[in-house]
C-alpha cells in the first residue's frame, strides 16, 4: 500500500513544510516515489544544478525531485547512513545547504533562508536517529548469534558430558542415543 496524494500533503503540513515554489508537479509524483513506511521530516524547494527541485527529508533518505518539462521526473537521493556532514549558509533573502556523502557534495541553493537551518537540522537529526536503529539492528543480530554461539557451545558441553556417562558404563549406548536426539530436536 503507499501512500495517497491528500496523506502525503498532511505528512508535508505535519513537518511544517511552508515553501513549495514551483515544485507542484513534483509533489503530485510523490505518491510514486515515497516507500510504504516512509516519513516526510521536512522539506522545501529549491535550486539544484540550475533546476528547480523539491527536496524531502524523510526518515529514510533525503530525495531531490525534478519534473521536467519535457522528460519525465529526475529523483536523486542520498540514504541517510551515508551522510557525512551537512552545512547551511543564509543570506539576505536566501539560504544555502550543502549535503556531504563520502566525496560528493550536493547543494541545494536558492531557498527560503528561514528553511535552511531548518533542512540541515532535520537532515543531522533524521540521520544521526538513522545510523541509530541501523546500529540498533546490528546489535540485535550479533546478540542473536552469540545466544545461538552460547546454546551451541552449552549443547556440545553437554554431549561431551553424556558421552563420558557412557564411556564410564553408567549410560547405555541407547540411552545416550535417546539423550542426544532430544537433545538436538530430532
């Protein structure tokens, strides 16, 4: 299921989005863009490679969106994990953001200058809260191998310890047998 047109505006007036200059054809592709569990954190219009864009912060990715006249909509993104750093600059009328990923640096020039601090706290915040659950993620798993390590390890402990119940005449062969397929769920 994703999302309706009317959901995602309400999402773009939850997050405060106020500046969508010459983006309305962009907003109207959103619902072909955005994943089903996908969250808009905030956003605003600008200027990117000299074209006007809509860019969204969600809690997944930050997305530039350019409908073209005449091609159909250039989407470009950057995953949140792989932000590196994120500035802005404000000037008389406008702002600046610039987004660091590994080597590229993608900018965002020519929007509302009340918007940019705004862009580039939600971007530091969305991505820090990110590479958070993914670290969060990790962790679970490697806690789920170690538990699987440890019942492994508990489990061969214990047939070494049949093993010598045997070895020392006080199981029988059958009964060491019965043991260890209860032991191993067979």
């Amino acid at each position: 299921m994703s999302y309706t047109l009317d959901e995602i505006k309400v999402q773009m007036e939850n997050a405060g989005i106020s500046d969508l200059w010459g983006t309305k054809r962009e907003v109207k592709e959103l619902p072909k863009i955005l994943n089903d569990n996908e969250i808009i954190k905030y956003g605003c219009s600008g200027f990117n490679d000299n074209n006007t864009v809509l860019c969204l912060c969600t809690n997944q990715r930050i997305l530039f969106l350019d409908k073209g006249l005449l091609y159909g909509i250039k989407s470009t993104e950057i995953p949140l994990d792989m932000v590196n750093g994120v500035s802005y600059e404000k000037g008389l009328i406008f702002g600046k953001i610039a987004i660091t990923n590994g080597a590229n640096v993608t900018k965002l020039e020519q929007i509302d200058k009340k918007d940019a601090p705004i862009m580039a706290d939600t971007i530091k915040k969305e991505a820090m809260n990110y590479k958070e659950s993914l670290q969060a993620k990790n962790n679970d798993n490697l806690s789920i191998q170690h538990e699987a390590s440890n019942n492994t390890d508990d489990l061969i402990k214990q047939l070494k310890e049949l093993k010598k119940l045997v070895d020392e005449g006080i199981l029988t062969q059958e009964e060491f047998k019965a043991k260890k397929k209860q032991l191993l769920g067979l």
